[in-house]
C-alpha cells in the first residue's frame, strides 16, 4: 500500500447545500451549550468532572480501560497497580494537557510547537514514552492489525519525507476563515488523524484540538466542549468515516458524521450542565442550611472541584488556599456526611485519613442515575 496524499487544503468539491441544512443544527445546539457556559461563575470547578471524564473517553477509544471513579480515587489516594496504574497517568497526562492548552489559547494561537509540547505532556511517564514525546516522526508508520507489515496495512500515512511540508499547510489552514468553522474543524481534525504525524497519541491530541480550535475562533467562550463520548460510543463508524476519506476521498460522509457528533454532543451536554448547575444550586443552599458556616461556599467549591478525596488532603487545601483552621473543615465534613451529602468510601487507618465521595456529582456528570 502506497502512503496517502493528503488534498490541497483549504478542500474543494464540497457538498455545500447538503452541509448547510446539518451545520445550521449543529451551530444552533452548541451555541445553546455555550450560552449556559456564560451563565457559569466558575466553569472549571463546577464542570471539573466532566472534564475528567472526557480525558477517561478520549483515552477509551484509544484502549485503557480505567473509569472515572478510579481516576478521581487515585487522585484521593487510593492507588491502582500495574496496567491500571499506568492507563490511569495516560488520562491524568490528557487532562493536565487540556488544563494546559486553556491557559495557553488566553495569549497565543494554535502553533505547531504548541501541539509538540501538548504531545510531550500527554506521554509522559506512561506507554509510548519511548516513541519520541513532542517530536514528529522521521520514520514511515502505517495502522493494521498487530504486527502486520506495511503491504498488509489498512492504512499508511504520508511519507515523513512530504510530512512537514502538509503539517505548515494544515497550520496555516487553521488560522484560515474558512466557509464556518464546524465545517473547519471537521477538516482540521480528520487531516490532523489522516496525516498521523506522531509515533503515538494521535488521536488524542486530534480530539484535544476540537475544544481548542473553537475557543480560538470564539465559537466557545471556554474551551470545554468535548467529543469523545460520541466518537466512543460510535468508535466503529468514526474509523470509517476517516478510512472512507484516504480511501474514497468522501470527505462530504466525514463532515455530516462530525456534524451530527457536535450537534447530539452539545444537546447532551447542556442537558448534563443544566443539571449540574441545578446541582450546584441545591447543595449550596443544603451545606449553608446545615453547616451555618461562613466556609461553606469554600467547602462547595471544593468538593465539586474534587468529589472524591482524603480529608486530610482538603484540610491542608482549604486552610492554606481559603485560611479555614485545619480543626474546623473535619467537624464541617462530618455534617455533611450526617446529611448523605458525602459518603465514606474508605474508612481512617493509621495515619491515613478517611477518603470521602460525592456521589450525586459524579453521577450527574456520567449521566447515570443518580442514587
């Protein structure tokens, strides 16, 4: 199999008047999703999880297997061993990169070397450490079953000989206005996947770049809107779309299936927030009514920043980020534990303190229901 020769961007040919009557829904439904992030005080602690959650997804498609829970309880303490220990650094190193790419978009435009250091994040530590974080590659690699040789290959990517030169074209088509953005960063996303130009990782820093490419043409007014619960739940179809472009050159089924992504995304996602909020609302009145405490407000935010954790690890936080004394914040946990605002999920040993949950969040933000 001969490695494949991306198209000229920005792409001709396109089936604009079928586009339109997809994009049109798609647009309306995120900016109803951006408008309630508008509405938030401080959407990075309030939708925290669900920021998690879609480093869990992204990293789903892609093979590990660890869980929300099991993320958020490694944070708190409870440490996994082996393959899980190493899947669950993947989706830690996946959030600290969307963290990352937020406080980096608040100055500069989305760069090649930008994305290098996100690769560079995003492998730390964990598999594919030794496949060259934060640099190109230099070497021919194709995708097929395990250890099949290039002629066996479903799919092989452009030669690292022509690389560069289509990595240049596809950064300048990103800071290009094209006809509408969602129709842009369906393109830039699937030629970003077909261009593969990383050893490992590619999909994703692919999937990391929709949120980023949006918050930049300010379709978003925070870069948090996240694909890869669809693209998981749809993981078949999403490969082939892709393999139908190199193959068929059918980027018009590429783009109608991203479209139709964003647009049950984003109706689900405000769906999801909506309810978080209400959350938010409720347990900031019910913590006020049952602590009477001035800290209160503290002790929310904390723990919708972090549902599952050690107390001993919010005492320290909250006394040193808030000045609450490390003997008051214990006495206001225990209250809400009395209330069944938070749970025990595992209890005090020795020196090590209970580590407690809060079970409606995460719930909430998984769309399971909630007990």
């Amino acid at each position: 199999m001969k490695p494949y020769i991306p198209n000229e961007l920005p792409l001709q040919g396109l089936d604009y008047q079928a586009l339109f009557n997809v994009v049109g829904n798609a647009n309306a439904e995120l900016a109803r999703y951006d408008g309630l992030l508008q509405g938030i005080p401080n959407p990075e602690v309030m939708l925290s999880p669900l920021t998690t959650q879609e480093a869990v997804l992204s990293s789903k498609i892609e093979g590990t297997q660890a869980t929300v829970d099991e993320v958020l309880e490694h944070e708190a303490g409870i440490i996994a061993q082996g393959e899980k220990e190493k899947d669950i650094q993947g989706i830690l190193n996946y959030r600290h990169a969307l963290f990352q790419s937020r406080e980096h978009l608040k100055d500069y435009p989305i760069r090649l070397g930008f994305i290098c250091e996100l690769h560079k994040i995003l492998l730390d530590s964990v598999r594919g450490k030794d496949k060259t974080p934060g640099e190109f590659r230099k070497d021919q690699n194709w995708i097929g079953r395990a250890g099949c040789a290039i002629d066996e290959a479903s799919f092989v990517p452009p030669s690292p000989l022509v690389l560069d030169e289509f990595l240049k074209k596809w950064e300048t088509y990103m800071s290009f206005d094209d006809t509408d953005f969602l129709l842009q960063i369906a393109v830039i996303h699937a030629y970003f996947e077909l261009l593969h130009p990383f050893k490992d990782g590619n999909g994703r820093i692919g999937r990391l770049l929709i949120p980023l490419f949006l918050y930049q043409k300010k379709a978003l007014s925070q870069p948090m809107f996240y694909l890869s619960e669809y693209l998981e739940l749809h993981r078949e179809e999403y490969y082939q779309r892709l393999k139908a472009i190199s193959e068929d050159g059918d980027w018009n089924g590429w783009i109608l299936f991203f479209l139709k992504a964003v647009a049950v995304q984003a109706k689900q996602n405000s769906t999801r927030v909506r309810s978080i909020m209400d959350l938010y609302e409720e347990i900031k009145t019910q913590i006020h009514e049952i602590t009477h405490s001035q800290y209160s407000i503290y002790l929310l935010d904390a723990i919708f920043s972090k549902p599952i954790f050690q107390v001993s690890d919010l005492v320290k936080t909250l006394n040193k980020e808030c000045g609450i004394h490390e003997k008051t914040t214990p006495e206001l946990l225990r209250k809400l534990k009395d209330a069944n605002i938070l749970r025990e999920l595992q209890p005090a040993r020795g020196r090590k303190s209970a580590v407690l949950y809060f079970p409606r969040l995460i719930n909430r933000a998984e769309g399971r229901e909630i007990t």
